[in-house]
C-alpha cells in the first residue's frame, strides 16, 4: 500500500525511564438502527481502492458523519461539506454532497472525494470499519472515529512540529502498540530514527493523535 505522509508528524519514543498511568477510555457510540445502523456514527477515511484493487491512503483527513434524517456531513481541506443520503440493506446513495463554502477551490484531492461520494451504491460495515462501494471495483474505506476517553492526556508544546510519545516498555510491550496502531490505523505511519532506546517516529491524523492521547501505554505527548 502506498503511504503518504501528509499527516501531523510525531516521533513514538520509548521511554528510557517513564511511569504510565490508567486512562479510562470511553466505548464506542454509535446511535444507529435496526433499520439504519448507520444513523449517529461518525468515520474517518483510511484509504481508497481503485477498480483494479491498488488501495492508496489519503493526503487528508477526511471525516463523513451520518444524522438520523438522511443527511451526510463532514470535514475535508476545503472545509465543512454536507449533502443527502438514502439506504436499504446494503444499497446506500449519497447525493448532492457539497463544501459548505461556495467559494473553495477545491483541490484535486478533494474533487475526487466529492466525486466518489455522490458515485457510491453499496456499503459493508461493522462495528469499526465501513466500506462505499461504487459498483466498478473503487470504493472508499472509513474507520470509526474515536470516542474519546474521560482523561485525555494533554499534549504540550508547539502543535506545528512533532509530537514526542514516551512509552514505559517496563509495563507495556511498545512493538505492541506500534503494531495495534500499524494495523488499526493506516495513517500511523513509521519513519526510521535513532535516540534513546527504541525510538521510531511515525505520522498520524488527528483521530489518531486522540487514540494515542488515550492509550495506557503512552505516558506523555510533547510537541517537540
């Protein structure tokens, strides 16, 4: 799979000596129905399949939720955007999605998004995944945006460059975590580096960034 790093970048460093403590993390909600199990989730992209298969990440971070009276919504780089959907059993039509803002120039990231958005027939999901299909092969693929958790821990720093992770590996197993985050969450994207111990740096979007804000295993966030 194709990576791109156009992801807030972070470095996940073990910690040469560090202290984790407990965070309580909050269940996953999703207010859908029996007859739209759709209705209240919220997804982020992770990646789109071409008809021949070759599955791409996204440049951006793109959020799509759904309401319980047949409307889309969402974030991408060119803003808010929001249009209609309809759906029985695994048919679903999305149509006249839209950014909020008129005036956007959308780029050509985003234009293909719209285009895929309003082009998409069948839908597969679960409790964490769900995957547009548009009929020819492409389609998009979402994870279940994270919930959040009671106490987040803070990120300090300046937001415009790394974020530093320190990992106590004396309780947590770190090549775990790594690979949780490796293969829950495409956007977690590992980058070679050398410091203390067994450090890597790696890219996120910030539904990642939320996860790792709330994982036991990590003991601070540092902007670096």
């Amino acid at each position: 799979m194709k990576k791109y790093l156009g992801y807030l970048s972070l470095a996940l460093l073990t910690a040469c000596n560090g202290v984790t403590e407990s965070l309580d993390t909050a269940p996953p909600s999703n207010g859908g129905t029996a007859t739209n199990p759709l209705a209240n989730s919220d997804w982020v992209l992770t990646a789109y399949t071409e008809a021949t298969g070759v599955k791409t990440e996204p440049t951006q971070y793109v959020t799509l939720h759904f309401d319980t009276a047949g409307q889309v919504s969402g974030q991408f780089d060119c803003g808010a955007y929001a249009g209609s959907y309809s759906m029985a059993d695994t048919l679903i039509t999305i149509t006249n999605a839209k950014p909020a803002n008129t005036n956007c120039t959308m780029a050509p990231a985003d234009a293909n998004y719209m285009t895929l958005l309003n082009t998409i027939t069948t839908k597969t999901a679960d409790a964490q995944q769900l995957t547009l299909g548009l009929g020819d092969g492409r389609k998009l693929g979402f994870a279940k945006k994270f919930t959040g958790c009671k106490n987040p821990r803070p990120v300090t720093g300046n937001a415009s460059t790394p974020i530093q992770l320190t990992i106590n590996t004396t309780v947590n197993d770190a090549e775990g975590l790594i690979a949780k985050f490796e293969k829950n969450n495409p956007d977690f994207i590992l980058q070679p580096s050398q410091a203390c111990g067994d450090i890597v740096k790696a890219r996120v979007n910030p539904d990642t960034l939320e996860q790792l804000r709330c994982d036991p295993v990590v003991s601070s966030l540092t902007y670096n």
